[in-house]
C-alpha cells in the first residue's frame, strides 16, 4: 500500500521569480540545462519546446543527449536530434550518441514505426550526419564538469547514459568535490508508474506483470543507481500518475496549427499530424509525459499546473515486478508531480512552444 507523503509542495510560479528579480533590477539567469532522450515523438517535442525556451534566454541549453535502447532507433536518433536543433536554430549546441541496446528491448515494429514517422515530419530520412567525437555519457561528465554552475538534467528516455556519466567519474574538481551527482541541481525524469498501472508493451508484458512504466523498466539498475547518486530532494519525478491526464488530442493538435509562430510550434505540429502518430493519438494512446519534465525543469509547469509530493521512491530490479517504482522507506527522497490540470498544462505549452 503507498504510504501517505510526508509534505505536499505546491510550486512556485517561475514568473513571481522574474517578476520579483526584475523589481530590483536583477536579470533573471537561464536554467543551465542538459537534455538526454530516446527521440520519441513526444522527447522531440520536449526537445522543441527547451529550444524555444533556450531562445527566450530561460534556459541555457548546454548539451543533447540520445540514448539507443528505449524508443528511439540507433544512430537514428541522434540524427532526429539534431535535425530539431538545426530547425529551431541552434546548430552548435553539442550532441552525443548514447547507450546501445540493454537486455530489454522495446519491439522494433514499434521503434520502426515511429522513426518512419520522425524521418518524414523532420525531413531527414537521407540524412547521415557524421558521428559525435564523444560518447553521451563523455558529453554529459564534460558538460556537467565544466558548466559554471550547477546543471538541470532533463531526462525523458532511460537513465543509462546518465548512469554511465556517473560511474566513470572522471578525476576533476568536481569528482573531489563529492562526484558528478553534486552538480546535479535538479533531476527531471519522465519514468515511473508508483500507484497506477504501467505501459509495457507487446512481448515485453508476458514475463512481466505490468506495473513498470517502460523508461525505468528497460534499464531499472541504472534508474536506482541515478536516483541514488543525486542529492536528496533534488529529483522531480514525472510518473504515469502525473502524465495519465495529459492525452494528445487532435483538438489540441489542432491548436497548434491555429496558433503556431515559431519553428519549435511547427516541428511539434509535423510529428503530430503523421498518419501513424494520429493514429495513435485518435485511440488516446500518446501523452505529453516527456513535455512536463520540461515545462517543469523550467517553471512553465508550476503554479498549480504540476503540483509535487515528496515521496521516497525505490526502484525493484528482480522478478515479475522488476522496473517497478514504488513508494518505500528504503527509497530516495525526491519530488513526485501529480495530475496536473489539463487546460493549464496545454496552455502553458502552447504559450512556451511560441516564446510567450
């Protein structure tokens, strides 16, 4: 049975922050971000929305990411990554290839399916970019090193990359200071199922018994070890509690045809209006689960929009429940966010998609 939290945190608003910053003549500072996804249709869209908010001067988009055993197809999305930076303007900021392959696997049909759709949306089914000169979880220890200050980590595919960055632990001032993980200022993690059912898929749910959400579940040693490493309190969790009350609406697709000025607007309108995308998304089987970790990592999600729990949240790795997340007294300490409101939450991403 979950336990009850022990203090509910209700966010606060990121613009009562600029508001008062700019009162005393103090410039809001970017939130130094890494991003680190699988390339799904919704991490692209996640991925959209910080490249707006990078332009907006709300976050400093230091790096991007991929990780190749989740949803996204090997070297492919590395490709759909950049394509998106190149598109929202931003060709220089540095990316890396991740992970490849774990002992489990999401079906390749599904994979294929939704990298076809990527690869018409982004136009960039020919394209053959050439190899990142360092790997994801080099490009993360560097980045998370060097940036001045302490660093946001988004993260919406599985937590292996950030795993690995972890354990290589290079020998800097940062790892005599305590490690990578103390440069950490805050996680957000799109994975996790802690009171509802989870989303496996096809194959994957025979030998399993479908409370794992399917990021953790893919790699759920690297998960605990992520949610071990970073400092107390420091994690937002994006569980399948919070992001259930997010669908995909074609109404909302719609919107951003209505209502889309930038480049970021209309990536995320191409991917969406895909056939197999809007197929998927007339049988509500898309969410916006990626999009709040984001909007969240931030400030465009708080308000009332993604309200927190603290929770403390383990990670089972053995048996018919391994890559499970549930509430334990054993697990770490970080901030759950639960359901927010729908209408709030679409039109926060719409206005942030559009630099409002």
């Amino acid at each position: 049975m979950r336990r009850p939290s022990r203090l509910v945190l209700v966010l606060v608003l990121a613009l009562c922050s600029s508001a008062c910053a700019a009162s005393t003549g103090a410039a809001a500072q970017p939130v130094p971000v890494i991003y680190d996804g699988d390339m799904d249709v919704d991490d692209a869209a996640a991925l959209a929305v910080l490249c707006e908010a990078h332009k907006q001067h709300r976050v400093d988009l230091l790096a991007v990411t991929v990780d190749n055993n989740g949803f996204g197809v090997a070297g492919r999305a590395l490709v759909h990554a950049r394509a998106i930076l190149n598109e929202c303007g931003l060709p220089n900021v540095p990316t890396a290839d991740g992970a490849n392959g774990t002992a489990r696997q999401i079906p390749a049909t599904v994979r294929d399916k939704y990298d076809a759709a990527m690869a018409n949306a982004l136009s960039d089914g020919d394209v053959r970019n050439p190899p990142a000169t360092s790997s994801a979880s080099e490009l993360l220890a560097k980045t998370i090193t060097d940036a001045p200050t302490e660093v946001t980590v988004v993260a919406t595919g599985t937590l292996t990359n950030l795993a690995d960055a972890l354990r290589s632990q290079p020998t800097t001032a940062a790892a005599a200071s305590g490690g990578l993980a103390n440069r950490i200022n805050g996680l957000y993690y799109m994975g996790g199922a802690v009171s509802v059912p989870g989303n496996l898929l096809g194959s994957a749910v025979k030998d399993f018994d479908n409370s794992q959400e399917c990021n953790v579940w893919l790699d759920p040693a690297s998960a605990r070890q992520v949610f071990q490493a970073v400092r107390p309190g420091a994690t937002h969790l994006v569980p399948l509690d919070a992001s259930s009350s997010l669908p995909i609406t074609p109404r909302y697709v719609d919107s951003l045809s209505a209502d889309g000025t930038t480049p970021s607007s209309r990536i995320v309108r191409q991917i969406m209006t895909q056939p197999a995308v809007a197929d998927a998304i007339n049988r509500r089987r898309l969410y916006w689960s990626d999009v709040l970790a984001a909007l969240w990592s931030f400030g465009s999600g708080d308000g009332g929009i993604a309200r927190a729990q603290r929770e403390r949240i383990d990670v089972v790795l053995d048996g018919r429940q391994s890559g499970r997340t549930t509430a334990s007294p054993a697990g770490t300490d970080m901030q759950v966010a639960a359901k927010p409101d729908q209408g709030q939450f679409e039109q926060a991403f719409l206005d942030a998609l559009n630099g409002r």
